[in-house]
C-alpha cells in the first residue's frame, strides 16, 4: 500500500515539476498549510467546542475535548509532514524510514489519547456503578480497571506500532508466550499480590478512607488500594506499604464498619469513701455536655469494681467518626480531671499494708 502511494507521489511530483512549480515551493506550501489548519482546529476546540460541551449534562466531555484538541494538532501537522517528505528530493531512498516514523509518532499520540479517555469513561462508569449496584462493585475498583485498560490500549498500540514496521507479530507473540511462562514462574510472589488486591476488591474488608488496626497493633487509615500493595497512613504521619496478600490473609479491624460510630472508654479510680452516686453524676455530666460525644447512643456511667486500694469506674461514649476517637478521649480526660477536682474526690494512689511479725 505504501510503494503504491508513493508512486501516486512520485507522479504527482513529475506533474508539478514538468509544470514549473519547485518541489520545495510544494513543501514549504504543504507544511504551511497544515500548520495554519491544525491552529484553526485547535482554535475550534478550544474556543467553541470547549463551551458547548460545558452546558452539556454529560460528566467528563470537555475532558475528553481537551484530550483530542492536541491529538488532533499533531496529526494535522503530521499529515502535512508526511505528504511533504515525497516532495524532498534529498531525503531520496529515506523517505520511506522518515514515513514510518512519522506514522510511529501519530500512532503514539492517539494510543496515549485514546488510553486518557478511555480512564475517563471507565471513572464515570465506575461511580455510575457502584453507587446502583447491590453487588460487589466499589469506586476503589476503577484504578485497577484504569490499569488493565492502559495496559491493553497500549498493547493494541504496540501491535498497530509493528504492523506499520511491516514486523510479523506471530513469533514476537510466541516468544511473548514463553516469556510470559517464565516470567509467571519467577514472579509467582507479585502474582500473589496481584491476585490479593483482586480479593481485597471484591470483598472490600475496607476502603481508601476508612480506619483500621492492623495484626501488629498498629492504627492507620488506608491511603490507596493498589494492584499489589496497600498503603496505609499511621499516627505517626508514615505510610506503612504492605503486600496485598499479606493484607488478604490478615485479621485486620475496621474502624469504621458495619457503622462510622466508635465506642471510646476512659477508666477511673476513686478513693473509698467517695460517694458513688454522686460521682457517676458529676462524670456523665461532662460525658453530656463534651463536644463530639454522641447522643444516641448516650453517654454511660458504671461502677465496675472495688479494687485493692480504689474504688473503679468506666465511662463510655460513643463518636461519630473512628478520626476523632483520640482526640475526643483525650478532651474527655482533661474534662474529668478538672471536675474530680472541682468536686473534691480523691484520686488513691496504690498503697500496701506490710505486716511484721516480732
């Protein structure tokens, strides 16, 4: 198909030049041209193609504008590069190489486009999904989707890239086989974490967002679900990374399921001799009236226990978010001392009677 073309050219070339016109006069004309037409496209998308979509009801459209305005821009000035080699008589013997290349380059550009917007629509979809779906389907799903979707455009994009290269595909992809087999074989540890993230998808023991207790004893909220590692944000303001599989096959607690609702308990001890109803008013008092506890359930006081040298009391509130658990606790324990004090009660410190025997 190329050699035909190219004798079209050639042709075209003996008309021009037994015509009088410069071959050079044809390529300066031709990249010219196709500048000055690759603005006026670049100049409609962006100035009235951008605003229509705009007023559209359709999410994600005047991204996918904004993708192809340059797509289209370099493979408008491609063409006039690509017609205009044909007319360059000391590229003779090269054009051909030169023509390859500039197929090459458009090929990249568009796989890159085409790779952008095709993770735009699966976001869209993605949300559309999961926010109808009764099944095992989450947002956190649609970066590995995106994955897999640019993994396969740019594969295709490969295929098309040697087809152009006039490269047979069939021993390249039985070579890829046998790649892949050993490669499979050597890596069997990343395809574990492969297939962990996998589950960690279907089964959504948590989401990026939610707070969890890891089998170490560690507390973090999950920062990102990746195809082979989770990441996970401590107290400490440091991620922890940890295999997929390895997160698969943990006991892990979630915070903030089946509800965001944490139970958070702050113990006491007072003196013996403290009046206990009393007491347990004056504490749920300051459980009632601290900002972040939650109404419902209410706040609760128990007198759990007369201890070797105090007498015990548990208080339990409940908060809204797992995020403000330690904040809240410690709001709550500032409160409590200031009231134990304010009211009088004594706070025991441990004491041991010792007996001699003369």
């Amino acid at each position: 198909m190329i050699t035909k073309y190219i004798g079209e050219i050639n042709q075209a070339l003996e008309f021009y030049v037994g015509a009088g016109i410069s071959p050079y006069a044809i390529v300066v004309l031709l990249l010219t041209g196709s500048f000055f037409l690759a603005q006026v496209i670049s100049f409609i998308f962006s100035h009235i193609i951008v605003k229509l979509t705009i007023r559209t009801k359709l999410e994600g459209d005047d991204k996918i504008i904004k993708i192809l305005e340059p797509s289209i821009f370099y493979s408008v000035l491609f063409w006039g590069f690509y017609q205009a080699l044909f007319f360059m008589e000391f590229l003779d013997g090269y054009v051909i190489y030169f023509s390859y290349i500039i197929q090459s380059l458009t090929i990249i550009v568009w796989v890159s486009a085409i790779s952008k917007i095709v993770q735009i629509i699966i976001g869209g979809l993605g949300s559309r999904v999961a926010a109808r779906s009764k099944y095992a389907v989450d947002e956190g799903m649609v970066p590995l989707f995106n994955n897999v979707s640019s993994i396969v455009v740019w594969f295709l994009g490969v295929a098309v890239l040697l087809r152009v290269w006039n490269l047979d595909l069939t021993p390249l992809l039985a070579s890829a086989g046998i790649a892949g087999l050993a490669v499979a074989l050597a890596a069997q540890e990343t395809i574990s974490h492969i297939f962990g993230g996998l589950s960690l998808y279907l089964d959504k023991p948590f989401r990026v967002g939610d707070r969890v207790q890891l089998d170490s004893g560690e507390i973090g909220d999950v920062l990102e679900i990746g195809i082979r590692s989770t990441k996970i944000k401590t107290f400490d303001e440091t991620v922890v990374i940890i295999p997929n599989n390895i997160v698969a096959s943990s006991r892990i607690i979630n915070y903030n399921k089946p509800k965001s609702k944490i139970k958070v308990k702050i113990d006491m001890s007072l003196a013996y001799g403290t009046n206990v109803n009393k007491a347990k008013a004056a504490i749920l008092d300051v459980l009632e009236t601290t900002e972040g506890v939650e109404k419902d359930p209410s706040p609760s006081v128990y007198f759990t226990e007369m201890g070797d040298f105090a007498l015990k009391f548990l208080a339990v509130v409940w908060v809204a978010n797992p995020k403000k658990q330690f904040v809240t606790k410690t709001l709550l324990t500032e409160k409590l001392y200031e009231r134990i004090n304010k009211e009088k009660f004594i706070i025991p410190y441990p004491t041991q009677e010792v007996h001699i025997k003369r």
